[in-house]
C-alpha cells in the first residue's frame, strides 16, 4: 500500500482471484482501521502543511508525469486489468485502461487555462466601493472508494481530478480487483513528484477500514462508486461531520425504440450494450423498451445477436463478453434470472453458467413484470428485460419508472423526435441512435438515486472545490 510516500505491508493479506478460471492470482494487503486512519492523516498533513493546493504548476507537472507513468507502463496494467477485472482484451483499448489514462491528461491541460478566480464587480455601500470576487480552493481531504468493475477508469476518474483542485487523497480499492488498484499507488510513488501523504492508496476485506475513510474527523469529502445501497449508508455515515459526499450509484437504465426505429441496428446496439464487461456496468441499458406491434421481431434479432456473442478467455483478442467477478454474483444474477422466470417471464436465450470461472450466458427475456425485481432492481450481469410499450408516452412513462435515472439510450428515424424523448428521460447521459457521451471532458453522473454530484469534465474538477467569496473597500 501506499502511505504517507513509503510502500507499506498490512501485515495481512487476502487472496484476489482470476475471474476467468476461479484461480487464486495474488495476494493484497488487508489494511485494518488502524491503516485507513494512517492514510487520512498522512493526507491532512499534507493539505495542512504543505503548498499543494496553492501550487497550480506544480500539480500539473505532477499530472503530466503520472500520465506519462501511465502511458509507460499500460502494457504491464493491461495483463493486471485482463487478469484480475476479468476484462476483455479488446475493452482495455477503451473504457478499461486506454480511455481512463487520457483522463489525466485532460485534467493535466485543464490546469493550464481554468480560471481560478471570478470577479464580480464593484458595488457601492454605506458611500464606499466595494470590490468582489470569488476564489476557488480545494476542498480538503478526499476519501475515495470504488468498487471492481472498472477499477483504473473509476480511480483515475476521481484521482485526476481531486488532485488537480489542489485535494489530497486516500484512495481504497475494491477486494476484488486490489492488484489493479495498488499498481496505482506503485507508479505514483516511482515515477511522480507528488509528495508524501497527497495520495495513499489502501486496499481491506474489512468492512470497518472503508467506515474509518467515512467517519473521520480529518476527511473533508467522500466520493463513492457503487450500490444504491451503500451509497445510503455512507451518506449516513458522513453526516456526523457533515462531510461533501459525491456519490456514482445504481441504474436501470432503459433504451427506448421508437416505431420507426431501424430495427437491426437498435438490435445490435441493444445485444451488446448488455454484454459489454458482462453488464458489470452502472450506465449499461439493461431494460429494452420496444414498440408492442414489433415486439416480437426485435426479440428474434436480438436473441440471434446475443447467441452469437464470443465470450470465454478475456486474453484472447476475439473474445467480446469475459466473466463475472466472482461466484457471488453470479448466484445474484442467475437467482434474479430463475426468479424472474418464476414470476412469468420467458427465458429466450441464456440463463446458464459456464465453467470453470464465472462465466454467465447472455440472457434475454420477455414478458416481464414492469414493476418486477428484474425491472426495476440492477442485475450487473448480462441480462436484458423486453418490456413493450404503446407509443413514445408510454416509452417515456416507462423509462422513468424506476428509483434510477443514470442513462438510456432512445433508437428513431427522426433525430427531432428521438431527442424529444431524451429530453423527456430523467437521467445523468443519454445515447441517441448510438451517440457515444463517454469522454474525459462530458460530466458523467445520475439523477434520483442514481447519484449526486458529477465525475469528469469541468464539472469533475468543480466538484473538489470550494467557494469563498472575498470583499474589499476600494481606495
């Protein structure tokens, strides 16, 4: 781990696993509480003791060297991401590895031109001028925590820009993928000039070390990727020391086809949104709103497509769809399949494990319950509900229907109209015919209890900063 500079054991250590044969492939440090309070405070006197959040040219050296570190050494980071994320290979040219590393340099370049402070002009009170403006300072010490299912995208996501606003960090790893999250912390420690105590990163199996990292005293903010769940609880958590919690949760976001859509391309679209990374993501469109009088032909091709998706070895260049994370949540997603199909639904296609490893066929079904667990609550495995609508009203009312809003997707022959139904879906992104929104500078983020607060973009660095307004008496 890394701490206050130096590259420390926990005196501890869990096993981490190969996804793709159920393997053990490394061993991690399990820091205790004890660690994580160490982390926080090697932070805060960083932030407290040193130029850091002042220095705007320093930070950005900073960022341009842990860019090239990343770039230098994504070779090595790939195999890690294959092997411990379960990541296929292709993906790790995108949004796994390629597309996160980009992100510091975004926040590296963003340095050089955002302006730090505002003026607001000169008003005149009780016969003085009084001039006004607004700084903008970091807002103190991070806590950052993630979860495995795209660990450099999601740790770099909140990194980069935490310490470009001048922030220090503690940043805590998913026990499933620690490896990837620690290499982090090596290449910081090697190869930059960020001082001791501005990132520490940690990984535990212990519920109670990522509490410290929520409770304490000594963190200025919170930014948490995960369940809907957890997020409650560490909002609950934080609010002992009223602590700035950004928060990246659930989805169960819907791609809307509308009765003039091109059926073959929202097909595909729809197929292989969901077996991308094995629908271990948070913005993957899970729920199919298609039109009642099509119905049937659009799920003849998307089970023809999903049939013929090339999943197995992550390694392998071919392969599109790698493994769940773990037999835990492979259980999760077949007990939801096998419980869903108990209520009613048909299972068309999939619905099977596959060994060795945790591989899950992609699945689709029909019939399903609108107001049903499978609908309304996140699977994170590659499962695809058809639900029918009665028009563009109705595809709308049932986008919305869920405690969601992180993203959606709408298919249409007339852009003017598939933007109208964007627009009408409560949610953070959305992909028109296939628009792609992900990039280092779109902001990334949910509404409702998909989250609060922003990832990447301006809007990213905005998120780490605080606001003083300043007044002075015009000589």
């Amino acid at each position: 781990m890394l701490i206050d500079g130096r590259l420390v054991d926990a005196g501890r250590t869990f096993d981490t696993l190969n996804p793709a044969t159920g393997e053990v492939l490394g061993r991690a440090p399990d820091a205790a509480p004890a660690d994580a309070e160490a982390g926080v405070e090697a932070a805060r006197r960083a932030f407290d003791a040193t130029t850091w959040a002042t220095d705007h040219a320093f930070r950005a050296r900073c960022l341009d060297q842990l860019h090239r570190a990343l770039t230098e050494h994504s070779e090595e980071l790939r195999e890690l991401t294959i092997a411990e994320v379960g990541a296929p290979r292709m993906l790790t040219h995108g949004p796994q590895l390629d597309q996160p590393i980009e992100l510091v340099r975004y926040y590296a370049d963003l340095l050089a031109s955002y302006s730090w402070t505002e003026e607001l002009g000169e008003i005149e009170t009780r016969g003085q001028r009084h001039r006004r403006w607004v700084e903008k300072e970091a807002a103190g010490v991070v806590a950052a925590i993630i979860p495995y299912n795209y660990p450099n995208q999601l740790a770099l996501a909140k990194l980069s820009p935490a310490l470009a606003a001048g922030c220090t960090v503690v940043l805590k790893g998913s026990p499933e993928t620690p490896l990837t999250t620690l290499a982090l912390g090596e290449l910081i420690a090697a190869h930059t000039d960020i001082p001791a105590g501005v990132v520490n990163v940690i990984t535990s199996s212990e519920v109670a070390t990522g509490e410290v990292l929520t409770t304490h005293p000594g963190v200025d903010a919170v930014t948490f990727t995960g369940s809907t769940a957890t997020g409650r609880r560490i909002m609950e958590a934080a609010s002992g020391t009223v602590k700035r919690v950004f928060l990246e949760l659930g989805g169960k976001s819907a791609m809307i086809v509308l009765d003039d859509a091109d059926l073959e391309a929202a097909a595909l679209f729809a197929a292989f949104s969901i077996c991308s990374h094995a629908g271990q993501g948070c913005a993957l469109t899970s729920r199919l709103v298609v039109p009642r009088a099509r119905h049937d032909a659009i799920v003849e091709q998307v089970a023809a497509h999903l049939e013929r998706v090339p999943y197995g070895d992550p390694a392998d260049p071919k392969t599109f769809m790698g493994p769940l994370i773990s037999e835990r949540q492979r259980d999760k997603v077949d007990g939801m399949v096998q419980r869903a199909v108990a209520a009613g639904a048909t299972l068309v296609t999939g619905g099977k494990r596959v060994d060795p490893g945790f591989f899950y066929t992609p699945t689709l079904l029909t019939g399903v319950d609108p107001g049903g667990e499978i609908a309304q609550d996140e699977v994170f495995g590659p499962v695809l509900a058809v639900i029918a609508h009665d028009g563009d009203d109705d595809a709308v009312r049932i986008a919305n229907d869920s405690i969601f809003g992180l993203s959606g997707a709408v298919h249409s022959a007339d852009e003017e109209r598939a933007v109208a139904v964007a627009r009408r879906v409560r949610s953070g992104t959305f992909s028109i015919n296939g628009g792609n929104y992900f990039a280092p500078d779109a902001p990334f983020g949910g509404y409702k209890q998909s989250g609060i607060g922003r990832e990447m973009g301006v809007a990213g660095l905005e998120e780490f900063l605080e606001y003083k307004t300043l007044a002075a008496v015009v000589a």
